[in-house]
C-alpha cells in the first residue's frame, strides 16, 4: 500500500511514541504489516528496523476514532475518510491528555472549531498558530 500515514506512524515509533491507530478501511493484520516492512529504509540507514514484534508491542488498533484518542496526547488525521470530519471533538478533546494537540495532514477539519475548543492545531501546509512561533530577540 501507498499511503503517507505509513511513514508519518514508522516516524513516530522511532521516536518511541505509542500509537493508536483507528482505520475504517484497513484491517489490524495489515496495519501491522505495512509498519514492519521496510520500505524505505534506505532514507534512514541507522534507524532501528521494526519488527513486527516491537510494532505490536507499541500500536494498539483501536475500534473507533474516540477510542484511539483515549488518553493521547495527540491526534493526526492521515485519511480523508468523511467519518474523521464529523467527530464530536469536544467529546475527544475531554478524553485527551493536556495539552490537546491535532495534526490535520489533510486539511480537513475546521481548524478554528478545534481551536476554540483548546486544541493546538499543526495543519499540512497551513501557518501555525503565534503561540507557537518563536519570538524574535532584538
């Protein structure tokens, strides 16, 4: 499969984050054989390879959205699946560790929504937030 959210997760798991994953369309066995192949090892030549092993111990596979966010400290939207934009994020925002952060890697959420409900919002190709920004010493 060809898909960003494969090397945005790899990424992750070798920064030793826990992920828990929820995708409607793909089934757990194949999650966790797309993030133990190596598919593009050679752009990290010292990076430790997963293996399935260590996959299945650092991703769970969630059943839905709202149990994948259940204590994270972050949520990234990968897929353009229409479920992800009619989410009660005020439920997922109560349910997350805080500060409450959401990646939207494709631009389809209402960044201003989740902001007023207490999210930091990173957005592919979007300005971050002037919180976020470092200041400039003069």
């Amino acid at each position: 499969r060809e898909t960003p959210a494969i090397d945005v997760c790899k990424g992750l798991l070798q920064d030793r984050a826990k992920c828990s994953i929820y995708d409607p369309k793909v089934t757990p066995e194949q999650m966790f054989q797309d993030l133990s192949m190596g598919k593009f090892e050679w752009d990290h030549p010292m990076a430790v390879k997963a293996t399935e092993e260590s996959v299945r111990k650092n991703v769970t596979v969630a059943s839905s959205a709202y149990e994948a966010c259940d204590g994270a400290h972050g949520l990234c939207v990968l897929t353009e699946w229409d479920e992800f934009k009619q989410l009660d994020f005020q439920r997922i925002f109560d349910s997350m560790v805080k500060p409450a952060f959401v990646f939207d890697g494709r631009n389809i959420l209402d960044h201003q929504k989740l902001r007023d409900i207490g999210f930091v919002v990173y957005a592919l190709g979007q300005p971050l937030d002037p919180f976020v920004l470092p200041k400039n010493d003069l």
